[in-house]
C-alpha cells in the first residue's frame, strides 16, 4: 500500500525542516566567511599570495589576449595573402579562357568547372569553386558538387554587381550539402564572355580549417601557460612571503612571550639578511627591558631590605627609650613638678612617634610591593565587635554611642584579619573623632559574593571636593583645626591600600553637616573580582547638599 | 614565684634597661650578648624563660630558638622588630611561644613573661582523654599507649584547654585568652603555628588530625575521647 499524500501539519513539517535546514545552511556558510574573514585580516601572507595571484592572473591574461590577437591577425593575414594571389592567377587564367571562348558561355563554364574539378582543385587543393550566374542564367555551379551555393555571402555578391568590380573577399562560413560548414575566404571576380552580355561571378572558396585549428592550438597552450604562470607566481609569492612572515611570526611570539614575563625569551640569529637585525635588535630590545627589569627588582628587593632593616635599626633604640620613659614616667611621682611634666610629655609624644614610625613603615612596605595577604575565612560579626570593643574607650571619652547591625547569618569572607581589624579600627576611630558625639553606626550586609561594611557617623560631615582626599597622606580636613587626636595621618590611605590588597573597594560619601559614611566591600572569596556592593554608599534619608544644615550641627 | 630569666640580645643598652625593668619586678635577669654563647648561657643559668632577640650576631635567634628547643621545653619569648609574616611564623615555628613586637611597654613585657611563667592550679589528679591519647594533667604527662609524648607546658596548656571542653569549639581568640593571657586581640597565627607544633607531636598522621580538629571559619577542638 502506497503511503498517504503528505496531509497538511506533516506538509508544515517538512517546510519548517527545510527553512531550518536552509537557516543551518547560512549559518554554516556565514561561520565559513567569519573563518575566511579572519584568516584574511589575519594573515599576510594569504593577503600577498591572494592578491598577487589576482593581479597577475589580469596582468597574464591581457598578454595573452594581446598574444593571440597577434597570432591570429599575422595568420589569417598570410592566408589571405596567399589566397588572393592564388585567386588572382585563377580569375586570370579564367579570364583569358573565355576571352578565347567563342561560344555559349555556359559550356566555357561548364569546361571551367570540369577543369578545376580534373586537377583536383585549382588554384590549391581543398579549394572550391563557385560560378555564379546573374540575370537570365542564374543557375550556379559549384566543384566540388557539393558545396551550396550559400556559401557565398551576399554582401560580397552585392559588391561585384559593379559594372568593373576588382577582386574582393569576404569571410564566410563554407558549407556542404550533408550539414558540415566550415570557416573559409571567399574571393570572387566577375566573368565576362565577349560572346554574351551575361556576366558571370567567379567565387574561390579558400577553407580556413587549418588557420582555425592553428588558432585553437595557440589560444589553449597561451590560456594553459598563462593559468601556469599564475599559479607559479601565486606560489612564489606565498613563498617569498612566507621567508619575510616567518621571521616575524617568530618575533611576535617572542614578544608575546617575553610580555607573558619569560624575560630571557630570545630569538635565534643566524645570517647577515634584514630579518636578522630584527632578530638582533629584538634580542637587544629584550636584553635592556631584562636588565632595567632586573635593575628594578633588584631596587624594590633593596628598598624592602632597607625598609626592614631601618624597622629594626630605630627600633631597637626606640624600645630603650619607650622603657626609660616608662620608668620614669611610673616615678613622676617623686619627681618635681617640672620634671614630672617632661616625663609626662616623653610618654604621650614616645606614643605618637610609635604609631607614626608604624604607619610609615607600613606604608613604605605597601610602597616596597612588599604587602603580602594572609587570608583564612573569618567572621566579619566577630571582626566589627572586636574593632568596636578596642574602640570603646575613646568612644566613651566622646560621649559618642557605637551601634552596629548585623544580619542574622555570619558574614564569612576570605580576609586577612590583622588588615581588616586595622582598617575597622581606622573607620570607627575616625568616626567617633569627626563624629562630634553623635551616633556612630556600624552596618554589614552582604550577598553571594561579596560583604559590605559601612561606617556612618554625623558630624561635620566631608565636602564633596574633599572626598577624593581623604585617602591623601597627611591630609587634614581643615588644617586650621588643632591635632587634638594622635592620628598619624597615615591611616585612611593605609586602610585603602588593606581593601586593595583584598581586591577590596574603601570609598567615602559625606554631606557637610549631614556626617560621612565610609563603605568597605570585600570579595567573600580572596583575589575574586568585585562587581557590585551589597551596601549602598549613600545613607537612606540624606538630604540634597542645598538643603545642608549649617556644619557643625549634629545631624540626629 | 620562678624568676631567672635569661636575656639573650646584642644591644647592651637595650639589655641593660630590660634588665632594670625585670629586676623592679623581682625577676632575676641574666644576660648573654652573642647568639653563639647562648646555648652555653642556657645550660649554666637553667633560665625559667628566655628572652630572645630575633635578630643576633653569630647564630640567630632562629637557630638559637631551634637549639633550646632540642633539649628543654623551657618558655622563650622572642623580641622582634619585624612583624612581618614570614619573620614571625619562622621564628614560632622554630619554638618560640610567643613574640613582642619592638618597640614594646615594659608593661606588656612583664604580662608576656608572666602568662608564661604562670603556674598552674594546684589540681587532684585529673585524667583526660582525647581519642587514643591520653593526658595526667597533675603529672604533666601526655601518652599515647605506652609512648610518652613530650610537649612543651604550651603545647600542654594548649592541649589541656582543648581536652577540658571536648564538646566546645575554640575560637583563635578564646585559645590566645585562655593558653597565652591576652585580654586584648592579638595575633592568631600564634594559635594557627602552634595547632601545628602540637598535631606533629601528637597525630598519627598531622596532615589527617584526629586530635585537635579544625572547625573551618571558626578554630579548633578536641577531637572525640
């Protein structure tokens, strides 16, 4: 049983199969093109052999067709200059013999085609021989038999009508009784009996069989050389170029190498060509950027050694001096009133001078490249409270209440704690200082991959073209304002470098009279990416800056 | 109370201003300049604790840390004035219980030398038990089996607060409070280096403990009894 004509759905079906199938197509050929595309743009090599085969394959065809042209003009020329003196002695000899005719004209005629036909072709062999009548005899004769009368084109008939036309020719296609025709040279000359005014028209058909095939032989070998010559040339180029690209592949490799930090990449040398000096100059190139990068390892490996070596040199003196201080600050008791001062004084300075030889040397290790994170998982919640707790007496002093708020699960992250604790402290103390006793609050979030602490505080707040600067060594908000707390200076810009070293942000929003708020975001996993914080930086219910209390005024 | 301490630093300045510093407590200080008397010092003076510069002429306080290590369990406090990472975990790896950052207040010294030399409550006889070692803490003895494993009193201290709360997990905060005396934070590495020193002694295989567990994100505890 034949299956069913296919019903509609199944027809839709096959229609869907086939546009998929066609969009596969163009998918495929499209993704061939990108391929190709990209090769091209890619490859100079493919450029210079795809466009020297182009060129020259136009450059080789217009010699050949030129070629050819030549070879078949000078050829057809020879031949006709052959045939028309052959055909000139004809006609002549034709002339003469019905001169000599005294007769009908038709048996001269007759004779004269029986003649041609007896010595197998006059004047050559393969020639035919048309006698044409005009007027009463238009009857035609042709030897061979064979060939039609058609054969002579009528413009060239039309042209021997003249009353005292010369020989003319005409190129013609020569064709036979059984279908064959062939390209031939038909000349013709009128005929004139002295014993009619019947003129007759005399026809030499010269074949061009031979020319033709000549011609063919000469147009294939030049397209055959020429389709050589270009392949060859397209090779050479592909060659050539391949010596010129190969060289300098070899030297984007070894750059591309020697900028992955293989610094004793080089190329090989060998020969006195061009590309050598690119090898050679390559190498010298490599050389001094091995050697200034040596020169600078070596300057940050000193300058890492001369950092801890002045740490421990100042120390050692210094932890002399801080105990005499202290001894004699335990004893200030007994001491004058003067002299107890001084004492005083040695201790609170010896405090300030230690925490700022600490910043300094922490900051010249960051700036050594020295800094190396020690990251484990620990709990943020933990971190806050313990940096709060350390905090608690200054805040109390301040009259300044720390809140913090927490999410309800743990906040782990890959940290360093030693840094992070450091920066919390930088944060809160900094809090509380420009807080002018209002509300610190503390709030960490967090989301998949990162956890954010935010450090908000309502004091005197930060101008917006102060923001950028706090991070700044040494930078005061208001240098007018006495150094009433032991701050170094040091500390924002060390806590920055903490949160780079985590691959971490520190940033700062602040209104003048509305506080500041400092947002650290760290990547829950250390050296991951971070593209967001799960904390905005800008507090809820911040006011526009127009709309800014006078500063000074706490903002609760 | 136990009070020869031996000082073993270069700077005679330094020495001599720690030296007045330990006698105004009531220690009883020894001083020994060059790292290669050391040792020699050691054996004479038999020191309840060794202050140690980090940095020395001759042997360094790290081979030197090493040597006292090898034959006595005795208490060494290094003076460093490199906080760095690498200095520190070297120096504790080689021994060292704990270590005060130059420069330092002559209070915090005299609490680092105490918590050290601290001793411990008179305790009847008591027995613990973590997996298949075995703890006299009145005798100060530690085996597992017949093998009698020597720790040093902080890696005993350390293991005894472990053993006492089977159940607890330990932050790195709670240990440095309870095993080294720090009321303020200080430096967990102390605890991660000498988990370390501890499992080596006491773990089969230190790389799989069975002992002292860690709680990932957290510390550590004692593993099942």
């Amino acid at each position: 049983m034949p299956p069913p004509p296919p019903t509609g759905p199944h027809r839709d079906h096959l229609r869907v199969r086939a546009s998929l199938a066609f969009t596969e197509a163009r998918f495929a050929l499209r993704r061939v093109l990108a391929r190709t595309g990209t090769r091209w743009r890619r490859s100079l090599q493919l450029r210079i052999a795809v466009s020297t085969l182009l060129l020259s394959a136009i450059a080789v065809g217009l010699l050949g067709v030129v070629l050819v042209q030549r070879i078949v003009t000078g050829l057809v020329e020879a031949k006709r200059r052959v045939a028309l003196s052959e055909a000139t002695a004809g006609f002549a000899a034709a002339a003469q013999q019905a001169a000599q005719n005294t007769g009908s004209p038709i048996i001269a005629i007759n004779a004269l085609a029986r003649e041609v036909a007896n010595r197998g072709g006059s004047p050559a062999e393969g020639v035919s021989l048309v006698i044409l009548g005009t007027g009463e005899d238009s009857t035609g004769r042709a030897v061979p038999d064979d060939v039609l009368d058609a054969s002579v084109p009528p413009g060239l008939r039309r042209a021997m009508n003249g009353p005292a036309a010369p020989p003319a020719y005409a190129y013609t296609t020569l064709r036979y009784r059984d279908g064959r025709a062939e390209p031939a040279l038909a000349i013709g000359s009128p005929l004139f009996f002295p014993s009619s005014t019947q003129v007759y028209q005399l026809y030499y058909l010269f074949p061009l069989t031979q020319e033709r095939a000549t011609i063919a032989l000469v147009r294939g070998t030049v397209a055959l050389t020429s389709g050589l010559l270009v392949l060859l040339l397209g090779g050479i180029a592909a060659l050539v170029t391949r010596q010129v690209v190969t060289p300098v592949r070899l030297a984007a490799g070894a750059a591309e190498r020697l900028s992955a930090g293989r610094l004793t990449e080089r190329m090989t040398v060998s020969g006195e060509d061009d590309l050598t000096r690119l090898a050679v100059s390559f190498n010298l190139m490599a050389g001094n950027l091995q050697r200034q990068i040596e020169q600078l390892e070596e300057l940050s490996r000193l300058q890492r050694r001369f950092v801890s070596d002045v740490s421990h040199e100042l120390r050692t003196p210094l932890t002399t001096v801080r105990m005499a201080a202290d001894v004699l600050y335990e004893a200030r008791a007994d001491f004058p009133q003067q002299i107890a001062r001084s004492a005083e004084l040695l201790q609170t300075e010896l405090n300030r001078f230690e925490a700022l030889l600490a910043d300094l040397l922490e900051i010249s290790r960051y700036d050594a490249g020295a800094a190396l994170l020690d990251p484990e998982p620990a709990d943020l919640g933990s971190l806050i409270r313990r940096a709060t707790a350390a905090v608690e007496p200054l805040a109390v002093r301040r009259g300044t209440e720390i809140s913090i708020r927490l999410p309800a699960v743990p906040c782990v992250a890959e940290v360093d704690s030693r840094r992070i604790d450091r920066v919390l402290r930088n944060l809160l103390v900094n809090a509380v200082e420009h807080g002018e006793g209002g509300p610190v609050e503390v709030t960490v979030a967090q989301d998949e991959t990162a956890v954010a602490i935010a450090v908000r505080d309502h004091g005197v707040g930060l101008r917006a073209s102060e923001i950028p600067r706090v991070f700044d060594r040494f930078w005061r908000a208001d240098p007018a304002r006495a150094r009433t707390t032991g701050g170094t200076g040091l500390g924002l810009s060390i806590a920055l470098e903490d949160s780079h070293l985590h691959g971490g942000w520190l940033q700062a929003w602040g209104r003048p009279g509305q506080g500041a708020v400092f947002r650290l975001t760290l990547p829950k996993r250390a050296g991951a990416e971070l593209t967001g914080s799960p904390l905005p930086l800008e507090p809820n219910g911040a006011r526009p800056p127009r709309l800014a209390l006078p500063a000074g005024r706490p903002d609760a | 109370m136990k009070g020869r301490v031996l000082v073993v630093d270069d700077d005679t300045a330094l020495a001599e201003m720690l030296g007045i510093v330990l006698r105004g407590e009531g220690f009883e200080p020894s001083f020994v300049f060059d790292g290669d008397a050391a040792l020699a010092a050691f054996r004479q003076v038999r020191p309840d604790l060794v202050l140690l510069d980090l940095m020395l002429p001759g042997t360094d306080g790290i081979d030197i840390a090493r040597a006292l290590r090898a034959e006595s369990g005795v208490p060494i406090v290094m003076l460093t004035a490199k906080s760095d990472t690498v200095d520190v975990v070297l120096g504790l790896e080689s021994g060292a219980d704990d270590y005060i950052v130059k420069p330092f207040k002559p209070k915090e010294l005299i609490a680092r030398i105490r918590a050290r030399l601290r001793q411990p409550a008179e305790s009847v006889s008591e027995v613990l038990n973590i997996g298949d070692v075995n703890i006299d803490v009145a005798a100060h003895a530690v085996r597992r089996g017949a093998l009698t494993l020597s720790l040093t009193p902080l890696e005993f201290d350390l293991l005894v607060a472990l053993a006492r709360k089977p159940r607890l997990v330990f932050t790195r905060e709670m240990l440095l409070e309870q095993v080294w005396g720090y009321r303020h934070p200080a430096d967990t590495r102390l605890v991660n280096v000498h988990v370390q020193r501890l499992r080596s002694k006491i773990e089969r295989d230190p790389e799989h403990p069975e002992i002292v567990l860690t709680v990932r994100g957290v510390g550590y505890k004692a593993g099942p009894p």
